[in-house]
C-alpha cells in the first residue's frame, strides 16, 4: 500500500474456462486452497450443476443471482469520535459487497455437515435464492446493525 497519493492498480481477473464469466472465476479463486485450483473448479462446477437442475435454471445465473442476493447494501463501521466508538451504517460498495458475498457463502458452505463440498455449495446456492440459509441470516443481521446504528449516521465523513 503506498503512502503517497498514487492508488493501487486493481488486478484484472481472467474470466474461467468453461462458462467464460469473471464471476464464476472469482469464486473459484475464493474456494480455492493450498493453490488447488482445478479441485477448487470441480467443487465448482459441479455445485453450480446441481443447483441449476434444483432450481431448473442456468447454472451461471443460478450463482449470480445467489450471489446478488447475498450481497449486503448496508454495514457498519467502528468511527472513534472523542473518547467513543461509534458503529457508523455505511452503504457497501459493489466490489466490497460481492467479495463479502462469496465469503459468506463459502464459510456458510463449510459449517454445513456431511456430504462433499460440491454439496454443500449447491445447497447453500440454494438457500440464498429460496430466501433463507446462514448466509441470508448473516446478511440481515448486518442490515439489521445498519439500520440500528441509524442515529450515529452523521458521525460518517
């Protein structure tokens, strides 16, 4: 990170190989472990498969749209204002709010027990488009900070 005013040039991802979306290789690179990336695209592809057939849908709207629905508009941030803490409501940006996304599912998706991981990720995708699941729990409980956080809006600078 410099110090100095230039800004950090933003990495272009290469979009992934078999539905050619950046997306979809995004969330790859996140379930991805110890660099196992063509495991990291099985798990992918095929919990993308399954929730597709699930929900009678193309696999690759099928992962945005979860995507989209598990992203967060609103999240609080720690803003020290004399000798307080205040948790300031923020609105997220859209890089921000897909990236938490991802990691929600993801985490979401591990927790759950039994099955493989393909599994568990296409049950999780879709939970989060039937409205319910831990990720869209954790999703509200941050909205649900946001909005009671309200009052110390003018806080934010």
């Amino acid at each position: 990170m410099p110090r100095r005013a230039k800004r950090v040039a933003k990495r272009v991802t290469p979009p992934d190989a078999k539905y050619g979306n950046v997306v979809v290789a995004k969330f790859i690179n996140k379930v991805m472990l110890r660099g196992q990336k063509a495991t990291a695209e099985r798990i992918i592809y095929t919990a993308m498969q399954i929730a597709g057939q699930r929900l009678n849908n193309d696999p690759v709207k099928t992962l945005e749209q979860a995507i989209s629905d598990a992203t967060p508009l609103l999240m609080v941030k720690p803003r020290r204002v004399g000798g307080a803490t205040y948790q300031i409501p923020v609105e997220v940006e859209k890089e921000r709010g897909r990236t938490l996304a991802m990691r929600w599912i993801i985490v979401s998706a591990r927790a759950r027990s039994g099955k493989s991981m393909a599994e568990k990720l296409a049950l999780e995708l879709v939970d989060i488009i039937q409205g319910q699941g831990a990720t869209i729990k954790r999703r509200d409980n941050v909205h649900r900070m946001a909005e009671a956080n309200k009052a110390f809006a003018h806080y934010r600078w």
